[in-house]
C-alpha cells in the first residue's frame, strides 16, 4: 500500500464498475474485468 492514492483511485473505477454491471445484471463479467 505505498501508493495508496492510487489504489484509491482503482478501487473506485472498480467499485463503479461493479456497480453499473449490477444495475445491468451483468455481475458474471465482472470477474473478468478485475483480471484486465
């Protein structure tokens, strides 16, 4: 956790992500996208 900024930053993106696959009831993807 040195770059804790930019952790922050990526667990936003992905939190957004997560939820707008959610929304679409696509959350099976989502696994694959945490891969990328």
């Amino acid at each position: 956790m040195v770059t804790s900024h930019l952790t922050a930053q990526k667990l936003k993106k992905i939190h957004a992500a997560y939820r707008s696959l959610v929304k679409r009831g696509e959350l099976k993807t989502f696994p694959q996208m945490l891969e990328k």
